[in-house]
C-alpha cells in the first residue's frame, strides 16, 4: 500500500498536463478550421424571397463618374514586429516547456 504523508494528492508529471493542454488546444484549433469552411458553404445559398415575383434580376447599372481606387499594398511595420515578437515568445515558451520536460526524466546519479 501507498500512503502519502504530506495529506495532499499526489501531483501530475508535466508530460500529462502538457498533453492535456495539447489536446484542448488541438480540439480549440479543429473547431475553429471546422467553422471557417462551414461558414462560405453556408453563406453560398440563395434564398427566395416571399412575394418578389419574377425571381432575381440583376441589379441596374450603376451611373456616374468615375472613381479612382489607391491601393497601398503590403502590411504595415508594427503588425510584422507584432508578428515576429509574439512568433519568438513562442518559441520561447516552447523550449523551456520542452527543456522542463527533458529534465524532470533524467535519472540523476550519485557518484562516489
């Protein structure tokens, strides 16, 4: 029999929590792509409306002058160093998880 003296549960390794939060973040992930294509897919139907009669036409021309369009290509610089610093805190945060993990397998041994 196992019995702990401290009074408290015993307290989950990193590797379970870790693939817990994997997991919830995955299903999170698939839900959100599942919606996205649901969403253009649902949004193509045309759908009658009661008493219109002929059905749809197409709109009438539109009249008038001319309007110029200035397109101004690219992203703005504050949103690419958004990008980037939260892309290296990322990756931050995953090495030190994975360093974590690493370590607490390690056996450690006494020499001498």
């Amino acid at each position: 029999m196992f019995t702990f003296t401290t009074g408290r549960a015993p307290r989950l390794n990193t590797h379970p929590r870790l693939r817990r939060i994997a997991a919830v973040l995955s299903v999170a992930v698939a839900g959100v792509l599942a919606w996205a294509a649901a969403v253009p897919a649902a949004s193509a139907a045309i759908i009658p409306v009661p008493g219109a009669g002929a059905g749809y036409r197409p709109a009438p021309a539109a009249t008038g002058s001319t309007v110029q369009v200035i397109m101004a290509g690219g992203m703005p610089g504050w949103q690419i160093t958004l990008i980037a610093v939260a892309a290296a805190l990322a990756a931050a945060t995953a090495a030190i998880f994975a360093d974590r993990a690493r370590a607490s397998r390690r056996t450690i041994t006494h020499t001498g």
